[in-house]
C-alpha cells in the first residue's frame, strides 16, 4: 500500500489578524516539512481566524482574505516550501457564473508551487448553538479530490462531517483512500468523546481512514481545544492531538492506492456534489523502515478540562485584545478566589490586580481571606474600604433594604472601573451560571467588567474547580491556591449582616439541578416537577429566570463551556410574557 507522511498543524489564529495567520502558517509549514511531510494542513479558516462572524459582510475583509492567500502560496515556495502541498482554510467568494458568485464563502485551497492550485467551499453550512453561518455564507457544490503519490485524498470542512451524506457519502462513492477534514470546532463539556464517536462514524461511512484537524485557542466566547483525530475505517483511533495546545501531528499512513480508473471528473456524488479531480503528482511510496510512532495524546479529567477552557478564554481575550494585565474585585469569597486563580495561571501574577473593598458588613476572615489568597498566588493587592463612600451616599439619600444593599456593590462597581481607567487594567467580572441565570447580581455592581471568566460555570461546580486546582498545586508541591476557608464557609454577597446566600436561593446543588434542566435541556415547569424536584422550588426558579434576562444582557462576555450558555447559545427576547406555569 502507499504511504503518505501528513503534517496536521493544530493552531491558534487570531481573528482579522491575516499578517500573523500567514506568517503562522509560513513557521509551521517549514516545522512540518523538515519532518518530510507529504502534505501539511491547517484548520478552517486559519487565514482570517473564526468564526469572522459579520466581517464576512466586508468586501475590504474578503478580499484581503484573497489576496493573503496568493501572498501565502508565494512565500511558501519562496522559502523552499512550494514541492509540499498546504492545505489552508480561508474566507472566499463564490467563482463568478455560478448560482452565488461574488457571495462570502467559507472556503479552503491546495497550495503548491507559489500558486493556489484549486478551492472549493463548505457544502453543510450549520445553523443553531453558536453557529449562524446561513447568514455569513453560501454552500460549495463539490468534492474536491486530490491525488498524490498514487493516494486520493478527499477533502471536507467542519460541518461536513457533522451531517450525514454530503462529503463523507461522495467521498465513499469517489473511492478515496482517505478524507481529511479541517475544523473550527469549539469546546463544551463531554464533546470530545462525541467527536470521536461521530469521526469513528464517518469513517466507516466514508470507507477509509478520516483526519479530523481541529483548531486551539478562544474567541470572544468560544474556546477552540484542538483534540485533533486520526481514524481508520474500522474505527481504530491512530493519532489525537493534545487538548488546549497547539501541537505538530505527523504519521505515516498506509493508504489503499487510487484507482487506475475511478469515476472521471465531474462526476455527479451525493447531494449533488460534483467531483473535481486534482493530480499532484509524485510516485507512491513505500512505508517507511522505521515510520513515525503514533501519538495519542493523554485526556484531561472533566475539571482540568474545564479549567483549562477558562484560563485560555481569559488569555486569549486580554492578549488577542492586546491588554495587558486585569483588575479583580476580591472580596473573600469563592467566585473572585477562583476568577483570581484562573487569571494568574492565564496571564502570569504579575499582571494581576486585586482589590478588597470592604464595607461595614464585610466579616474579618473574608478581608483575611482575600488577603490570603494575594499572598498564595502572588498578585498585586491593595485594601480600598468603601465604608466611607457608603455613609456619604446615606447621608445624601435615605436608601434602605435592597436599595441599601446593592449600593455596596454599585460602589465597587464604580470604584474598579476607576481604577480601570486610572491605570489601564481590564476589569474581569467574578459572577457564576447560578447567580445570572436567577438574576442574583447587581446591575453596574459586581457585574461590572470587560470579560467573565466564569460566567457559564454553575456554582457546584466553582467549588469542584477551586478544590481540582488546590490538589493540582499540592501534588507539585506548591502552594494552593485558595485558602480552605474560602472554600467551605457558606457563599455570602456580606451586603447586610449574618447574610447568606440560602437567605434568597436554593441550596445550590438543588438550584443548578434544576437549571440544569431549564436552561441547558430546555425542559418544560411540568416535566422538571415530574423528575421529583419541589414545585414551589420549580415555579421559583423558572419565575426567576425568565425576569432576569434583561440582566443577562448587560453581563460581559466570558468562555462558553457548557452545551447551552447565556450569549450565543441562548436567544430568548427580554419582553416576554410567555411564563412556565
């Protein structure tokens, strides 16, 4: 059987930035062919980044996506590159006479020999979650086939695999000794075991081995964990990336040679692709004497996967935005504690702020416990009592009850934004999943900030995460940390005294169980009550949710980690009267 080396560069590209996605591409391509890579392949829409959401609207955009792309084949062969084909993902317009021509397209290209040897588009554009790409851009109509050292390699994006026909049925009927799909496929809970379970799927459909090349990185919301798969048609896992890293995956493959006459060019396929032909070249190849060993990359448990999606939302959203270093509000509790240790492993202590802003409500051991925690983790700390602030205001206003109450919180909301100001931090917001969904936060309070770092993470599972990240650090032998008494006093806001926060929610393990059904399952008052869970508590939580979506609005944005988070995922209009009842 023929073999082919294959080069599959699992990156992190930044959107709009074509310059540096170029150059990224030039420094891994010249990584992958001293490795003797027969073909080398970058994910979806490496050139521009994704997802480009309306930039794709910008003809300027378009076409300096274009024009990067000849730019690139150029400066491959101009370094030496140009014999080893680069498959790159880009942002295209549809050729013109045809059905969409001069539409956006989210497009890939062969590049060989200092030119762009052929395109083709996405054909299954996906429509719900966190994509919207019916909007952005228009289907491709072909399988694009290329043949190599006697091995056709069929070639797919992303969403093609995703649905069933399409891509993976035509490259079974072209016959193709392997499909390789560049991805953009962002990060929840539990997906890499679908994944795996879907390519495992769509090679037995397709008949061959299936590449499944994935991106890293984050995107406003999204979080890319590369997870990159090889798999053989009978399902046996070759090769998978590492999770979270950007990483250099070359194997050698034994392939089954291309026919000597297969169905000619143009050939009608599966939802009426048309299959295009495209001969590189070259002699097969005998494997190797000594072939590369497979890598498999090691797993993460379910909290340093979750953990890790945080710290490379929050790296990425203040390096990509080209800040510098952030402000945190701590008051003690556990949400700021971990918001504190996510940000110094995302962006290093030393480029973290922290502020205590007492009131004359706040208890000694939440000022020591923030305290503390500067000290573990070695961020900048200082002490701002807002007492002061707080009995100017209720000498000039006669606020009482929840007015009171939130006017604390407004006042450190107020304060770290000036601080922001003042010395240029960004300031990262501390509110979990279980206080936005039920509306427990205080608008311009604690829900001040650029960026959210735990804001699709349920309460139960900030506590999961504090005491994960505390074992980490001991089994190094470092210090955790989050000081235990952070982690098992009772959750408190400290905005009146002896408060907790049982005082107005449910216990949070009852709480985030039922959210878990209305926000994430979508589940109906009636059914959840079915499943044993208390009515009046149903009715209470559903009631609350549905009020507090105009707070939700106004809550910055922060790393998407479940199925179904409040921004992308989750639309549902303000005004609203429809209730669960």
């Amino acid at each position: 059987m023929p073999n082919l080396r294959l080069a599959l560069c699992q990156i992190d590209p930044w959107v709009g930035d074509l310059a540096r996605n170029s150059e990224e591409v030039l420094r891994w391509s010249k990584r992958a062919a001293e490795s003797g890579a027969d073909l080398i392949a970058f994910p979806e829409m490496v050139l521009t980044g994704y997802p480009v959401e309306d930039l794709a609207f910008r003809g300027s955009f378009v076409e300096g996506s274009r024009a990067a792309l000849v730019e690139l084949a150029a400066k491959l062969a101009a370094e030496g590159l140009g014999d080893v084909p680069v498959v790159v993902g880009y942002l295209g317009r549809a050729e013109p006479g045809t059905k969409y021509a001069g539409k956006p397209q989210n497009c890939a290209a062969v590049l060989r020999g200092g030119e762009v040897v052929t395109r083709f588009a996405k054909h299954f554009l996906p429509n719900y979650g966190v994509f919207d790409e019916y909007r952005y851009f228009v289907p491709g109509d072909q399988l694009t086939v290329l043949r190599l050292h006697g091995v056709d390699v069929a070639l797919a994006i992303c969403e093609d695999i995703w649905q069933e026909g399409g891509r993976v049925a035509a490259t079974g009927q072209a016959g193709a000794g392997v499909l390789l799909s560049i991805n953009g496929s962002p990060y929840e809970r539990d997906k890499d075991d679908v994944r795996l379970e879907l390519v495992r799927r769509r090679a037995a459909e397709a008949g061959c081995p299936l590449v499944y090349l994935n991106m890293v990185g984050a995107q406003d919301e999204l979080v890319f964990d590369g997870d990159t798969l090889v798999v053989a048609a009978d399902g046996e896992l070759l090769a998978r990336g590492p999770q979270f890293e950007e990483a250099l995956l070359v194997m050698d493959l034994d392939l089954p040679a291309a026919p000597e006459s297969g169905l000619p060019d143009g050939t009608v396929l599966a939802d009426g692709l048309r299959l295009t032909r495209v001969d590189l070249g070259g002699e097969p190849k005998p494997a190797p004497a000594e072939p590369l060993p497979p890598r498999i990359g090691e797993r993460l448990d379910d909290e340093a996967e979750v953990y890790a999606a945080l710290v490379e939302g929050t790296r990425a959203y203040v390096r990509k935005n080209g800040m510098r270093s952030v402000l945190i509000g701590l008051s003690g509790g556990i949400d700021s504690a971990l918001v504190a240790a996510i940000a110094v492993d995302a962006i290093g202590a030393e480029n973290v702020y922290g502020v205590s802003m007492p009131s004359r409500y706040s208890s000694q051991h939440s000022r020591d416990d923030a305290a503390e925690l500067a000290r573990r983790t070695g961020l900048h700390f200082r002490t701002v009592p807002i007492a002061p602030m707080f009995d100017a205001y209720l000498g000039a206003t006669e606020l009482t009850g929840l007015a009171e109450e939130n006017l604390q919180s407004r006042l450190r909301g107020t304060l770290l934004m000036a601080i922001s100001n003042q010395e240029g931090q960004i300031v990262l917001a501390p509110g979990n999943k279980s206080e936005l969904a039920v509306g427990y936060s205080t608008l311009y309070g604690d829900s001040v900030g650029a960026y959210g770092p735990i804001k699709d993470v349920y309460k139960t599972l900030i506590f999961r995460l504090a005491r994960w990240r505390n074992a980490q650090a001991e089994a190094r032998g470092e210090v955790p940390p989050i000081p235990e008494n952070t982690i098992s006093k009772p959750p408190s806001a400290e905005l009146r005294p002896d408060q907790v926060d049982t005082d107005s929610l449910p216990d949070y393990d009852l709480l985030d169980a039922v959210l878990d059904r209305y926000v994430e399952g979508d589940q109906g008052r009636d059914a959840i009550v079915a499943e044993g869970y208390p009515a009046d508590v149903v009715d209470r939580v559903v009631r609350l949710v549905d009020t507090a979506e105009y707070k939700r609005r106004q809550y910055p944005p922060g790393p998407k980690v479940s199925p179904k988070n409040f921004g992308r995922d989750r639309r549902l209009p303000i005004t609203n009267r429809w209730r669960q009842g």
